[in-house]
C-alpha cells in the first residue's frame, strides 16, 4: 500500500507564511557573525532585580532577558544526532501538548475527524474540540489488558476520511505499548492525506522502538519525564522535513525560551543521568508490581512511570481517590471505552512509605477493587 502525504489545513496549503522574526541566532549562523549590540531585538536593559540575582543568579537572569532562537538550533541539532537524523527533521515546541496541537492545528480543517482511543490521553479530544474539530473514539480491546486497537483504528480513519489520527505509545493511561513494527504496519494502512500523530512521551521506560520515520507519521518526544523537565516545556517532534515545514508555519516560533533551551541541551547530553532516571523508574515499577500481586490488586502491565488499576465501579475509584487525598497524596482517575473506571497511579519513592502504601496496597482495597 502506498504511502501518501498528509493534508495540511486550508490556510498552509498554497504560499505558507514565513517567520518574520528568525531571530538574531540565525542572523549569527548565516553570515558567520558574534552579534553583540542586539539593536533589533527590542530587548529590556541588562539591569537585574537584587533579590533575583541573589536567588538565581545573573548568569541565568541574562538568559532570561534575552529572545530564544526561535530554531533552537543548538538542541535540535544535539537531538537529530543523537537518532541518526538531519536538523530538518526535528521541531522544538513548548512540550509535547504544544506539539499535539500545533499538529492538529496545521493538518485538520475545522469539521474535519480525528481519530483516538476511547479514554487515551484526554487533552487530545480537548485540543481537538477546541478547534472545531470531530472526535472520533474508537475503543480499547480489553484481552489480555487493555491495548490500543490498530486494526480499528486504521478502519474507522478509512471509513471516516480522518485527517489526524492520535495514538499514545505507550499508551496513556493503560500502560500498554506496540512494537516498531506494527507502527509502521499500521502507518500503512491508513488513507491518504492523513497524518498519525505518534505520542511516544514515554518511550524511554518501554522497549526501543527504532529511530524510524514515514511520510505521514510524526512522532513526539518530551523532556518531562525521563529527563526531569517539566516544568520547563520542552519537547519534539521527527517528521519528514516536508511535513515539519507545514507545522512552523504554524507554529509560535518564541515557544521554548532561552533558558529552557540551554538547561534541555545540557540535560539531553548528560547520558548518565537519564540512564539513572530510567533505571530507579524501572526499580520502582517492579517494586509496584510485586506488592500488588502479593495483596491481589489487579493492575496492568505498563511500560510507562506510571501503573493503572482497574477499579469495580467509580464509587471505589472516589474512595480511593479521598483516602489518599486526606493524606496528601493525588492520583487520577479515569474511563476506558467511556464505562471503565481506573486510576493512574505515578510511580514515585512516596508511594511505598506509610501511610500511602498501606491505603493503596490495603487488602480490602484490593478485593472491594474486583
């Protein structure tokens, strides 16, 4: 089956709009210059608040003062290194909810279908709702646990003529992950003019799943979680250049600031650490795992920083959800296929101290959970 280009939306189809502040970075890389006078750039004077600079110093509040490369140059180029890729085929924006919606915003007309899970990642269907798009859910198969159904997926978007389809993988808030192979497998056999949104935020707890890219796939990175930013919005996207060019287009080209692009760069360098990140999330996974077995509470597999129970009916989730809100703790909860409650649990060391371990890994709990 051949592989079209997706669609972009009616405003991006003929003569797309060019940035018109590239940004005094670019101006440096394109004529091999130090611009140290910014005259162009309607900056505030170098004069810093005392207490700021007591706090955190000028260093960081000079990065502050000053605009971002709108390019982020320096880091697309560290992430398109590290996946064998050229620079245009990487895109910055502010975290990986930027990037859904940028991608929703440049590649589906208002009216048009977009296609998702049936309880995946539910700011998607508030994006697209946003923009006047249509929802399209398509339920999980339940069996062995709940998994993204592709074949359902891939028939609903040809029966629809979707323009977008979403799929997180792994899967938010299941768990549950497919292979490369069955991505690309999938990527296939949707129509033409259709993109696949790849949410992969959570690939770095789950199997490697290939430094691939098609034609009508984006696949989205994000920093908040195996690299410990979230507070900064930071994320990417790998596309064909062709398909990343339509998205700057609409894209807001300040979104990641300069400091959170220099902190990005040098957290994406320090392998070490990501490394750690990973394997003390892995230890805690297991550690989850063994004591929900050992009381009998049901949960599913997961390949995220994150575990999912299935809960009886909404009422246990509630109860659930208070015991552990009265002791300060919050986790969220959720429906599967629109009638299945969860609840998502984060996978953090405070989770196995008392009193939360004893409320959530409670006996009773468990069996009032079947």
């Amino acid at each position: 089956m051949s592989i079209h280009r997706p669609k972009p939306a009616k405003p991006l189809r003929k003569r797309r709009p060019s940035n018109p502040f590239p940004g005094i970075a670019a101006l440096e890389r394109q004529g091999g210059l130090t611009i140290d006078a910014r005259l162009s750039a309607n900056e505030a004077l170098p004069l810093y608040s005392e207490s700021l600079a007591q706090r955190y110093g000028q260093g960081l509040l000079e990065q502050a003062r000053l605009y971002p490369d709108p390019t982020a140059y320096e880091l697309r180029r560290a992430i398109a290194s590290e996946h064998g890729l050229t620079g245009d085929q990487v895109l910055l924006d502010a975290g990986a909810d930027a990037l859904i919606h940028l991608f929703l915003r440049a590649f589906a007309d208002p009216g048009s279908v977009v296609v998702l899970t049936a309880g995946t990642y539910p700011t998607v269907d508030y994006f697209a709702r946003s923009l006047g798009l249509r929802a399209c859910l398509v339920g999980y198969t339940l069996y062995p646990a709940p998994t993204a159904d592709l074949a359902a997926l891939a028939e609903t978007a040809r029966r629809r003529q979707a323009r977008v389809v979403y799929l997180a993988n792994p899967d938010n808030p299941t768990g549950s992950v497919h292979s490369g192979a069955a991505l690309q497998a999938f990527a296939r056999e949707l129509p033409e003019s259709t993109l696949l949104i790849l949410d992969e935020a959570y690939e770095a707890f789950a199997p490697a799943a290939g430094n691939w890219l098609m034609p009508n796939v984006v696949r989205l990175r994000s920093f908040s979680k195996a690299l410990g930013l979230a507070g900064l919005r930071v994320g990417y996207a790998m596309a064909a250049p062709d398909v990343l060019e339509i998205a700057q287009a609409a894209r807001l080209h300040y979104a990641v600031g300069t400091l959170a692009q220099a902190i990005a760069t040098q957290a994406w360098e320090d392998h070490a650490h990501r490394q750690l990140l990973v394997a003390a999330t892995g230890a805690l996974r297991s550690r989850f795992f063994e004591m929900a077995t050992a009381v009998g509470l049901r949960h599913y597999p997961s390949a995220t920083n994150f575990v999912t129970l299935p809960l009886a009916n909404e009422q246990a989730g509630e109860r659930l959800r208070q015991r552990l809100l009265d002791r300060g703790a919050s986790i969220y909860l959720g429906q599967l296929n629109g009638h299945l409650p969860i609840a998502r649990v984060t996978l953090q060391p405070e989770l196995f101290t008392a009193p939360l371990s004893e409320i959530l890994f409670d006996p009773e709990e468990a069996r009032n959970g079947e």
